[in-house]
C-alpha cells in the first residue's frame, strides 16, 4: 500500500534500519499494508523510535486502554494530522 502524504520530512528505507526496527515496520506492513509514516520519521533517530514504541508498548500492557478505544484515538489523531490512516 502506498501512501500518500504532505509531510516535511521523508521517512527512512526499512531496509536500511537496524534489524528491530526494521522488525516493528515489517510487523506494521503486514498488518496495515505499509509501515506507518510516523514511524519510518521516527526511524531517523533511534532513541526516539525505542521512546515511542516503549510508550505504545507501555500503554498495550497496561490495559488502562481497551483496544477499540486505541483504535478510535488513532483514528481521531490521524485525522487531525490529515493522515488518510
């Protein structure tokens, strides 16, 4: 799946990243049919990308958040960043 965006900063060639990350985005492919775009900018710096999955993991093991409330957040936040997700 391509996808199209309007973002300022190109994200990175997953086959070019370390192997855990390349890991997380090849996960996000198969499942969503691409990495996601915030991720592959993230990837540019490694200590964000660990910070921003240790967060997502953080929140899915902490069971504060339920999984359709996860997925309606993505959406809405999706969608005030113009993001097609």
């Amino acid at each position: 799946m391509t996808q199209k965006s309007n973002q300022r900063i190109d994200g990175v060639n997953p086959a070019e990243t370390d192997k855990r990350t390349k890991a997380i985005l090849d996960a996000q492919a198969k499942k969503w049919g691409g990495p996601l775009i915030n991720h592959l900018v993230y990837a540019h710096n490694p200590h964000i990308f660990k910070a921003v999955r240790g967060m997502w993991g953080g929140l899915d093991q902490s069971g504060l958040l339920d999984a359709p409330l996860v997925a309606l957040v993505n959406r809405r936040v999706a969608f005030h960043n113009n993001c097609p997700f």
